[in-house]
C-alpha cells in the first residue's frame, strides 16, 4: 500500500508539478494525501494513461506549433525578398522618370537595318555626286552600285509609313522618289517582301 501511495505522490508530482506543491501549505499536503490514499487501483491507472495521453498530445501540439513558427518564418522571408523588389522597382522607375522620353514607336538608336524587313525611300541615283559626308544623317544612307551612288532616306518598318514619306518627298519636288526594300541588310526585289507586308 505504501508503494501505491508512493507512486500516486509521483503522479501528483508530475501532473500537478513541483511548484505548486512548494506553493501548498501543510494542510493541503495532508489533503491531498487523503485523497491519494483513498484512490482505487482503477482510478489511479486512469490517472496514468490521461497523464500520458496529455504528455503526448503536448508534444503533438508543441511539434504543430514548431511548424507553424517554420511557415512564418518562410512567409517573413518572402514578405522581405518582395518588398526589396518593389523597392528595387521604384528605383528603376524613378531612374526611368529622369530619362527623356522616346517615342513608342522609335527603335533604342534608330532601326537596325541588318535584321527583318526595312524599307527606304530612294532619292536619287547620280554618277557624279558623293554625298558620303552627309552619312552621317539620320536614317541618310549611300550604297555604291557598279558606278552609280544610291542614296536613300529614312528606314521604315511599315510600307505604309514609308509610302507616305515617299509621298511627301515628291511633294518636295523629289519626282524620282520610289521605295526600295532591304532585308537583312541586302537590297531585295521590293515584290519578296512586299506581299507578306500589305496582306498583315
């Protein structure tokens, strides 16, 4: 019998924990050892089993709380990684703010003239004039042609907005303005490439 109520001070201990019973005043010990006395086998096994129970449903919630920590700490470090985006976003977009503006329709540098279909307006084909000093005008090219000098002006992406400079120049008095296609930086029959243009 003293065993049992040796093991039953031990439960007590552990459920109710050291500190409470160093908080109990010695009428409550005596108290509490009545009723540990009167405890049937039955009822202290109950005791034990509810005790492990709770100890393991402790440790289950203390494992599910350790998780929780875990994902919020993820969430807080993908919080961190997108606000240092957006913050690196407002910075280029205030660096893009002090840029000049470029047209939307205006390639970085003008037109790359060596990929894709270009088209260019003709001027004028003359055996005895260079103007290769003006090259340096935009869009104002020169190509040699046995011993001709070909010259053209403006570099469109669009016939249709070629045409219209075309139009414009004969307007000016240039009567022999014509367009002439250029794909991959070689001149090409304007009919290869112009079927494919005006039917999109």
């Amino acid at each position: 019998m003293k065993r049992i109520v040796t093991l039953l001070l031990l439960v007590f201990f552990v459920t109710v924990g050291f500190n409470a019973t160093a908080q109990m005043s010695k009428s409550e010990q005596k108290e509490w050892k009545k009723r540990i006395k009167a405890l049937e086998p039955e009822q202290y096994k109950v005791l034990i089993e509810e005790n492990k129970s709770l100890k393991s449903q402790t440790a289950s919630l203390k494992n599910e709380l350790a998780g929780v920590d875990d994902k919020l700490a993820d969430k807080d470090e993908q919080i961190s990684s997108y606000q240092a985006q957006v913050s690196k976003l407002r910075d280029e977009l205030a660096e893009a703010n002090t840029r000049p503006a470029v047209p939307a329709n205006a390639d970085q540098g003008g037109i790359n003239e060596n990929v894709g279909v270009v088209f260019k307006v003709q001027i004028g084909a003359y055996a005895k004039k260079d103007l290769a000093k003006f090259d340096q005008a935009k869009n104002f090219s020169q190509e040699k042609d046995g011993n001709l000098n070909k010259f053209t002006i403006g570099a469109f992406r669009d016939y249709w907005e070629a045409d219209t400079f075309k139009k414009y120049l004969r307007e000016m008095g240039v009567k022999d303005a014509f367009i002439v296609s250029f794909k991959d930086g070689k001149r090409v029959d304007i009919k290869e490439v112009l079927e494919g243009v005006t039917k999109s």
